[in-house]
C-alpha cells in the first residue's frame, strides 16, 4: 500500500484507478469477493450488508466505481432509485414489517464509511431499537434566506433533472 508521499504524486485518474483496484464493493460486484446477492442487473447488485442494522438490511450498489453521489451519471442515479423502491417493497412483503429507512451516506462528513457509492435499504418494525437522529434546530427567517441564496447561487448554472431521462 502506498504511503502519504506515493499518494501525493498521483494524478486524479491514477488515484481513481488505485481506488477502484482496492474497492471492496467493486471486488463484491465483480464477484472476487463472496455475498449474498439479492438482487442483480446490467448496473446494479443488491446484497445483504455483512453487519446489518435489522435482518434484511440491504446495500444496493452501482457496478461502477463513483465514489460519492454527485459522481453517479443521472441515469443510472435514476435506476438505483427505481430498483430501491423494488427492494424496499419486497422488504415490506418478506418481513411483513412497518416500514424501510432508506439512505445514502455521501462523504465521510455524512457518515460514508467506504469509498463506494451506495444506498441502505432497512426493513424497520416499531421500536426496533434503530435509530436515525436528526437534531432539530431553530432557524431564524434572516438566516433561512441567507441559506437559501447559498444554495441558490451553487445552483446556478447548474442543470437538475426534474424527470427521469432529462
């Protein structure tokens, strides 16, 4: 494994590269690395996490290597929500339960623990000890509006799809 220095000299295409080779999840979805798939397409692999949340506890990944969200092409963006929506259905059939957490670290800032791209799919029933803590907190009118002409002005220029396909 290459140290801070080696890893300083590398071009981003070359750090891409390296990452890819040492992705655990691109080993799982290239199949050197045994799981217990779920569900498989011409992008995508669904499989059971190794240290589930609940029983069932899905991690659907993009056969690709992107590292964080705003890597992911929209289309295939589109389809991993198109087949979330499958898993978490047939979650709710198989374990007859209330309900599904769905989410997406992205960035180790958010809680991302491995550099792969992916969405958590957990089959939830009340009271079932899992826990996802979102703090509320006041916002006054004046920094509301700040925050919104941050995001505002990061967005311009830039083009969201509004539909599938766009």
């Amino acid at each position: 494994m290459p140290d801070e220095e080696d890893l300083s000299k590398l071009g981003p295409v070359e750090l891409e590269e390296m990452q890819r080779k040492n992705c655990v999840f691109c080993h799982i979805a290239s199949g050197k690395v045994p799981s217990k798939k779920i569900y498989e397409d011409d992008k995508c692999l669904a499989v059971l996490d190794i240290n589930p949340a609940n029983p069932g506890h899905l991690l659907l990944i993009p056969k690709e290597h992107y590292t964080v969200m705003p890597q992911v092409p929209e289309d295939v963006l589109a389809h991993l929500f198109l087949v979330t929506k499958g898993l978490s259905q047939a979650s709710l059939k198989a374990f007859q339960c209330k309900g599904t957490t769905i989410f997406v670290a992205s960035g180790i800032a958010a809680g991302q623990r491995a550099p792969h791209f992916m969405l958590h799919i957990i089959p939830r029933q009340l009271d079932d000890g899992v826990g996802l803590y979102i703090p509320s907190r006041a916002l006054s009118d004046s920094d509301a509006g700040k925050i919104a002409q941050l995001i505002s002005k990061a967005l311009s220029g830039e083009a969201i799809a509004t539909t599938a396909g766009e």
